[in-house]
C-alpha cells in the first residue's frame, strides 16, 4: 500500500458543539481533488469500513476526509461511537448543513491551519453522502458552488418526515419520539425541533425542487437489496436531475455488505465497486 498519512481535527462550527474529522492523503506535496464523506443517521466517521474506504480513496490519488456531524451523538471526548443521546436528539438538518459549511471554509479559506495547502486542492471538492446523508449532499451542494460534483450511495430522495398524523400529533404533543438503535437496542431521543426546524427551512431542505436545480454532476448509487431506503428513491432523483448517472448495483445491501465492527483488512465487495465508480466519476469531472 502506498503511504497514507492521517490527520486527526476538530473544527468549531459557529454558535454550535465542535465536532471531529480526519483526513487521509499521500503526502507528494502536489494538490489532489478532495473528497468529503458524510454519515448517514445513526452514522458516524468511523463506523464498520469507512475507515478502509477512506485509505482506498487515498491510494487513488485523493485528499479524503470524513467528518462526524456535530450532533451525530459522538463527541471530541469520545467519537467512536454514539453515546451523548441528548446531542443526537436536538440534531436537525440544518445543523448538518452548517457543519458542512465550516467543513468547507476550512478547506477553502483555512482558519485553523490544520490541514496541509500544499497537498490538497480547494477548487475541486466533491461530496459522498451516504444514506441521510446522501440528502445532506445534495442540500449543500445546491446552495454552495464551491462544490464541482458529488455522489449519493443510498440517499434518502426527501427529508419530508413521513410518520403517521397520529405519530406526529403525539410526537408535537410530548417534543420527544424515542427510536430505536438496531445495533445496540438504546432506545434514542428525536425531538419535535427537528420537525420545526424542516418546515421553517424549505428552501434550503426540500430535496425534490433543489435536485431540480443542481448544477453539479451528480452520481447516483443505490443497491437493488436496500432494506432501509427503497431504491425508487434513487429513480426519483434520476426523473429529478435527468443528466445524473444512476447505478443500481445487484446483490447490494443498504451499507453496501459492511457492519460495525468491521474486522476484515479488506473493503466488502459491494463497498469498493461504489468506490471504484465513484472514483471514476469524480476523475471525470475533476
């Protein structure tokens, strides 16, 4: 493998919990296109093969980095895993949003100089956005043009809450809805603000209209077994956004064969044909 270099930081988003990143490159002190990899919900940085992902992008020649959402319910203290309940309930998406804009900002305009200049590249940043976070992506890139392209792997087509009248006349009535963590059966806190903070931000959140109007190109992959997120979501994105690239990859689970722990010194197959075709997209368009 070649030599891949890690930097561990925390960025401090304005008036919010900092939260943390890392980064993975090889250190040739030539600028190299970025790539920012985004969790989904209940999703965090380190989570099952990110890792893996992370140094495979690296050794294709990219300055890549993946960042644990400020609210995603790890913290600077301890970003292994989610355990701060109350900080993954007062999450919402435009939090998310912010995040990624401070992200951003350090990388085109560093204020904390914790990233080397030399080895990376401002003009040529693109996004991957997994699950939830497929829809954060594409929110931010939709309002930011400091982003050249992206890719959704099992995005969510709409951040429109689904949940029954009744759930969401109790879920407003008590300001909290408890959900479950299939992985480690802690029972999870949402609360009603994630509802308020949606529809009183259309339009920076309402994915079917800001697909619309993406300029970016956009590269769609979604797996044809998806348990979580059906895979009509990735068409509506395509009916949406007519000149993106769609990929329904076959025999292909929504965490594209990983699981936490990952143990296994190799990418799942599934993951590195989504990394194999991401790549090739985003050196098409670098």
């Amino acid at each position: 493998m070649p030599d891949i270099k890690k930097i561990d930081f925390v960025l401090q988003p304005p008036h919010q919990r900092p939260f943390t990143a890392d980064a993975r490159y090889q250190p040739t002190q030539q600028p190299k296109p970025v790539v920012v990899f985004v969790h989904g919900f209940k999703g965090f940085k380190d989570w099952g093969h990110f890792n893996l992902l992370a140094d495979y992008f690296a050794c294709h020649g990219f300055f890549f980095i993946k960042l644990n959402l400020s609210h995603n319910g790890t913290s600077v203290a301890n970003c292994s895993d989610v355990h701060d309940l109350e900080a993954f309930g007062k999450n919402n998406f435009c939090i998310e949003l912010d995040d990624l804009d401070t992200l951003l900002n350090e990388l085109t305009a560093p204020a904390a100089g914790v990233l080397p200049e030399q080895e990376l590249n401002p003009d040529n940043i693109f996004l991957i956005g997994h699950s939830r976070g497929g829809g954060a992506v594409l929110a931010k890139a939709a309002e930011d043009a400091r982003v050249k392209g992206l890719a959704t792997w099992s995005a969510v087509s709409d951040f429109n809450m689904r949940w029954s009248p009744e759930v969401m006349a109790q879920w407003q009535q008590e300001g909290v809805q408890w959900i479950a963590n299939a992985r480690t059966g802690v029972q999870m806190p949402l609360y009603y603000q994630l509802v308020e903070n949606y529809q009183a931000n259309l339009h920076r959140l309402h994915l079917p209209k800001l697909v619309q109007q993406l300029q970016q190109p956009l590269l769609i992959l979604h797996g044809e077994e998806d348990e979580t997120l059906p895979v009509q979501m990735a068409h509506d994105l395509k009916t949406w956004k007519p000149d993106a690239t769609l990929h329904l990859l076959p025999d292909t689970d929504h965490s594209y064969g990983g699981r936490h722990p990952y143990p296994e010194p190799q990418l799942p197959v599934a993951a590195q044909k989504a990394a194999d075709l991401t790549i090739q997209f985003f050196r098409n368009h670098a």
